[in-house]
C-alpha cells in the first residue's frame, strides 16, 4: 500500500493518483505509513489500578448499552421485564449471549488493536501499549489480551487485583499478552 501525502489515504500498489483526492502520486507525495503512532510510550508512567478501573466501569456501560441492544432481538434482555411476563425476540438465548460476546471482542479488538485506548481508556487518557514500546498493539495482540482478560475473571478476578501489587501495574492479561497500560 501506498499513501497519499495530501490527504492519507492508502491507494493500491502501483496507482498514479490518489483514489480519495486525485494528488498525483509520485516520490514526493507518497510516503509509507508506520503502523504505530512515533513516541517513547515506554518513558509514560504506568497507570495503576484506580483509573483503569473508572476506565472499566465506563466502557462496561458502553458494552452494556450496545450488549442489550443486540441481545434484545434474541430474548436475551435480563434487565427489563425479567421475570415479568415480557417476552421479548425468538427466544434463542445462546444466540443473543454468543452475539453480545462478539461485540465485547469487537470493541475492545478495534479500540485497543486499532486506536491504543477504549473510550473509558481515552476519557481516563490512558492507552495500552506492547511492552516492546508499539501503539496500538495490533488486533491479534488485542485478542490474545481479551483471552486473558476472561482468565483473569475467572480466577476471581485475581488477575485484575493483581496490578495492585505488580511493580509494572500490570494484570494477568497485560502479561499474557506482554502490554502495558500508560497514562498519556
């Protein structure tokens, strides 16, 4: 891929001009984009517990929200009308859950993998690197640290308490998937 200079648009190996804005391009005009934002994020200070809960809590209302909109649909809503006679969709339970799991995976895979923060991570200014110093991580680095955040709630949560006591203020899914959380 090929980038336009003008307007940054990636365009086809090989294209003489700018799919997006027409720039002619040539030596000049085109540059290779580096996948990872330029900066030391290793040299930023490690964020500790307190703030990435908050960042926590506001991206599980965000996933709450979108989860019970998608599961609705599939007679999943435990909220409303649980319990009361409101039936809601076709009754395909696992269906709704397995579909509100893959938005979980989505978000957390386009936000941290693609732009090095959730919205909870962003309103906190915080962002996850690799412990190799690149953001974003990459969305295969998102997955493998998604696995790790189901271990970690498993075990009773112990892999978040963890980074009250890891020198690096890192969880079990920041180990797994050797990233760390840093404040801007």
């Amino acid at each position: 891929m090929v980038f336009c200079g003008k307007c940054g648009k990636d365009n086809p190996v090989g294209a003489k001009f700018c799919e997006n804005c027409g720039a002619t391009l040539d030596a000049t005009s085109v540059k290779q984009q580096t996948p990872y934002a330029t900066g030391d994020w290793l040299s930023h200070e490690h964020a500790g517990f307190l703030p990435r809960l908050v960042a926590w809590i506001i991206d599980t209302i965000i996933l709450g929200i979108v989860g019970r909109i998608v599961a609705i649909p599939f007679g999943t809503s435990y909220s409303y009308g649980y319990d009361m006679g409101y039936n809601t969709g076709f009754n395909l339970g696992s269906i709704g859950t397995i579909l509100t799991a893959i938005v979980g995976l989505a978000y957390i895979m386009y936000f941290e993998g693609g732009k090095g923060a959730t919205p909870g991570k962003m309103v906190m200014k915080l962002k996850v690197i690799g412990t190799d110093g690149r953001m974003p991580i990459g969305y295969g680095t998102a997955f493998i640290r998604w696995i790790g955040k189901i271990i970690s709630t498993v075990v009773i949560l112990l892999g978040y308490i963890w980074i009250l006591f890891d020198k690096d203020k890192q969880g079990w899914h920041d180990k797994i998937a050797n990233t760390f959380v840093v404040k801007e």
